[in-house]
C-alpha cells in the first residue's frame, strides 16, 4: 500500500453497494456494514463478512492506470502468490475491485521485519522463479518516461532534480539491464509485509503494480523502504540465493536501493498532478529526490557501478 493518509477521505460505505449485490448470489448475504480499513491513498479497502465469511473488498481508484497498474497483471499475480501460499486467496477479481479472503493480521514491528528479512526473501524467490507471466512489463526506465508524460499532459512540471534521476536511472540501468524479466511485486512498502495473527507466518499482499521486471529491484525496494542495514541487507541476499552473496551481488542490491528511490519521487509527483486527496505528495517526492542525489553523489556510487 503507498502512504496512509488521515484525512477522512474513505467514502461511506454504500459505495460498495454495486459490488456486493454481485458478490451476494456467489458469497452469500452481506451480514452488518462492511468496516472501511486504513491503507492505500490509491484504493480504497473494506472488511465485510458475506455468507459467514469474512473477505477484504478492494475498491480500485480512479486514474490508477497513470501510475502504471495494471489490474489484470494484479489479479494473475495475486492468484499465483496464493497459489504459492505468500498472499491471501483471491475471491472474486472484478472490473472495479479485487475480494480477496480476510487475515486477522498486523504490521510487521521494524525490529521483526528485519530480524525476518530472510523469511521475505525466501518467499520473493519463490514468486520470482515461478512459471507465471504477468502481461506488463515493470521497468523504471520505462516507468520514467511514461510519468513525464503524464505530468506534461496535465500541464504540470518537472522538478530540476528529475532530470538526475533519469540519468542515474539509464548509468543503472546499462549495469543492471532488465535482461530476462521475471515476475514481481514492485512495491515492498512496509504495510506490504503482514503478520498472520494465528500462525505468525509473513505474508506479501497489495499486488497492484506486479509486472514482469528485474528481481533485484524487489529487493533493492524491500530494502530501502524498510530502512534495512548492512547486516539486515547480508541475511537478505544470503537467504535469496542460499549462500554468502558476492560482491556483485552486493552492489546490485545498493543501486536498486537508488533505483527505488528514483521510482518513489517520480511517483510522488505524478500523484501530486492527479490526486485530489489531501496528501504532502510533493514532499514525498521531495524526500526520495533528496535521499537519492546525495547516494549518487558518493564516491560509493561510482564503486557500486563498476563492481555490479
């Protein structure tokens, strides 16, 4: 899920009136009010019990096409992570939302994601080397030109810094070209990672921006949203390719930690240009902007090209 906002934005409930009188004749009779949920600014989410059953109802927003989501590429990657036992079940996947079964769940404390880095990793490769395509391609680069165009389209402008974005974007990309894609998640965000309540087992939802991409950007992303260290970042790589990783994977990983910085304000100043929610996109963008250019301004970025 992209960053919460507070500001009582989610909608009454009987906007899922439409939804459920679909859902009904399969699922069973809603029971009591669907409960809206914190999450995603992009969707919006409700717990509702049907038929005695409980199911998350995703309702999509609207324009999320610009951000590059692509629901069809979301639901075959939803079912295949369920399929794979690191996602809940999907439901029911709709032109306007995805029901998907209800986890009694929590977040995972910082401290215990990244003692569980491994566990995370693990259940990437498991996604990565499965035999599903997705029918879009996820690559920044790409992801890049296509929101400079939006924003143009929209009469907006470019920050300054954009332009260094997309070039430290191209100097990774020549390194660590797309090559062969594989399917990924793409948006390891903190409220991405859940804790099952009755098991503890972790578990990878929000499939939105699933395409077919570079594996090492998952955990590039896994890594610098959820601010994992040296050592965090060694038992990352380690569980992922079950052994000690080698310098070159080491320094694959620091620059898909920038290339998701770069992803991040992009998207940060695409929302600010569509979104009418009451949200500091601009200064989230402005963080990621800031974060990156001082990263590749280090004698370390020079080094992690060569090496990668």
């Amino acid at each position: 899920m992209r960053p919460i906002s507070h500001n009582g934005t989610l909608a009454g409930v009987g906007e899922l009136d439409d939804i459920v009188r679909r859902l009904e004749p399969s699922l069973g009779p809603l029971q009591g009010e669907p409960i809206p949920l914190d999450g995603g600014i992009t969707n919006r989410n409700f717990r509702a019990t049907l038929g005695g059953a409980e199911y998350m109802i995703r309702r999509h927003g609207r324009d999320t096409n610009l951000l590059g989501i692509d629901r069809e590429a979301e639901r075959i990657a939803s079912e295949e992570a369920a399929r794979l036992e690191i996602a809940p079940t999907v439901v029911a996947a709709l032109q306007d939302g995805l029901v998907s079964e209800f986890i009694d769940c929590g977040a995972v404390d910082p401290d215990e994601l990244r003692e569980r880095a491994g566990e995370v990793a693990r259940r990437l490769r498991r996604f990565h080397d499965s035999s599903v395509r997705l029918p879009v391609r996820f690559w920044i680069p790409d992801l890049l030109r296509d929101y400079a165009t939006v924003v143009r389209e929209r009469a907006g402008e470019l920050p300054p810094a954009w332009e260094e974005a997309v070039h430290a974007s191209d100097r990774i990309a020549t390194v660590l070209p797309l090559g062969r894609p594989q399917p990924c998640h793409n948006d390891l965000l903190p409220g991405n990672i859940i804790r099952a309540r009755d098991d503890g087992r972790i578990m990878i939802v929000d499939w939105e921006y699933a395409g077919m991409g570079h594996p090492y950007f998952d955990l590039g992303n896994l890594s610098v949203n959820n601010d994992f260290d040296e050592a965090t970042d060694e038992r990352l790589l380690s569980a992922y390719h079950g052994g000690p990783p080698s310098e070159a994977q080491r320094a694959a990983l620091k620059l898909m930690r920038v290339l998701s910085d770069v992803r991040e304000a992009a998207w940060g100043i695409v929302q600010g240009g569509i979104s009418a929610l009451d949200f500091d996109f601009d200064g989230y963008a402005r963080t990621h902007f800031e974060r990156l250019l001082a990263t590749v301004g280090r004698r370390e970025f020079e080094e992690w090209l060569a090496t990668a």
